[in-house]
C-alpha cells in the first residue's frame, strides 16, 4: 500500500486526517450515508428499516432545538420515519437526561405518519446488540 504522511505523521485511517473525537466520527458517518445509498440501505437495515428509506430523506448533523438538545444525527423521511441517533465513542452511554430530551423532541414531532426512534450507537462487549425504541 502507498504511504501517505502529514507532517512527516504516517496517516493509517481517515480519521488520523479528520480527527478521531465522537463528532468527527458521527460526521463521517453522516457523510458517507449521504453520499452511498448502498450504505444507507444497508444501515436502514441494520436499524430494522423495512423497505429502506425514500429518496427524500434528509440527514441533519448537530440539530439544535431550544430545551430538547443537540442531536448528532437525525434521519428525517416525511411520512415514513424520524430517527435520532445518538453516538458515543467507547462504552459510554448517554444519561436518561440527555434521552429524555430526545423522546420530548420526537413525540412533538408533527408529522403523524412517521415512525419514531431513537438509537443510541456505541461501543459494547457483546456480539450484537439492538436496542432501539420505538416513540409511536
């Protein structure tokens, strides 16, 4: 493989670029759904998004809403789903403060027809792990 160097530093990721702190990576993430559907699909489904999402669906990074928190990255497909996930880098978890936020934003959410969720991403121990609820 061709080496690559900044600053005489051997760069082995992108991130050695970018920066590796959890917004830099919750960015990266959000950059790359947006720009491979493939890879959107593909997380739909690791998510449980049947039928995937619709053309039309927008990616927010770093929403804000005054009193409902900064959320890290928002999926937004009119009719069909809002999600929030939160990411975390290691095995932290988010305080059911910082969650209770995000359900108050998704139950004021207007459009009825959408599915709500919220997914917490971070690091764990066990082989899989799926937790995400549901705000119908």
């Amino acid at each position: 493989m061709t080496e690559l160097t900044l600053h005489s530093q051997s760069i082995k990721t992108v991130f050695d670029l970018l920066g590796s702190d959890e917004n830099h990576m919750t960015f990266s993430l959000g950059w790359a759904l947006a720009r491979s559907r493939t890879f959107l699909i593909s997380f739909a489904t690791l998510m449980g998004i049947q039928g995937g999402f619709s053309e039309d669906v927008r990616l927010h990074l770093q929403e804000h809403q005054s009193g409902m928190g900064i959320t890290d990255l928002e999926f937004i497909d009119l009719g069909r789903h809002h999600i929030i996930m939160e990411a975390k880098r290691g095995f932290t978890v988010p305080s059911l403060k910082q969650l209770s936020k995000y359900a108050t934003r998704l139950k004021k959410n207007d459009d009825p027809a959408s599915r709500r969720l919220l997914i917490v991403l971070a690091e764990s121990d066990r082989q899989e792990q799926w937790l995400g609820r549901n705000y119908d």
